[in-house]
C-alpha cells in the first residue's frame, strides 16, 4: 500500500486525484494540504506541509508556486520524494527543484 499526502488537495485536480485514488487498492491518501478548508475528505488535511505530522511514501503536488519552496524543503528534511505537478514556477524555483532531486 502507498501512502499518499495530495498537496493541494482542495484544488480541482488535488479532488480528482482523491477521487482517483479512493478506486485504487495499492493506494491511499493519508493526509491533504491545502490553505482552503471547505472540503471535507476522508483524510485530514493541514493548512500547510509544515504542520502535517502524518508519516507518508510520497507526496503528490497540485498546489501552488508559492507553496513548492517550503514543500521542497520538507521533502529533503524528510526524504519523502514528490511528484511536482504544479506549474509556473520561476527559473529559482526550478533550480531549486533541480537541487532538490539529487538529495
């Protein structure tokens, strides 16, 4: 079983990819992130990656740019790889995301 956090998990494709993964046996969402908490999903969900506390294999990424910096960083603390889908970052960002995969 793979456990999952959604980073971003409120947004239109974090709420697909929930909805993908509740018909998925090999995976399971253990916990979202997200600033928006109008949405109730069968997982909890923190309003940023700092606060969860919720041990997972990997994190799938539908945020925002402004949220892929401290993401990159929990995920190097923690050594948790991420499956970056958001979009628009700037060429710092992406450096970072480059830096970020060889650790």
């Amino acid at each position: 079983m793979i456990r999952v956090i959604m980073n971003g998990c409120n947004g239109k494709m974090g709420q697909c990819i929930t909805n993908i993964c509740k018909d998925d046996p090999e995976i399971t969402i253990v916990a979202g992130v997200d600033v928006y908490q109008g949405i109730e999903n069968d997982y909890p969900v923190f309003a940023s990656i700092g606060e969860c506390d919720v041990e997972a294999d990997v994190i799938i990424d539908f945020s925002n740019a402004s949220a892929v910096e401290g993401l990159l960083d929990y995920c190097v603390e923690k050594q948790v790889p991420v499956v970056l889908c958001t979009t628009g970052l700037s060429e710092e960002q992406l450096a970072k995301v480059e830096e970020a995969s060889k650790k």
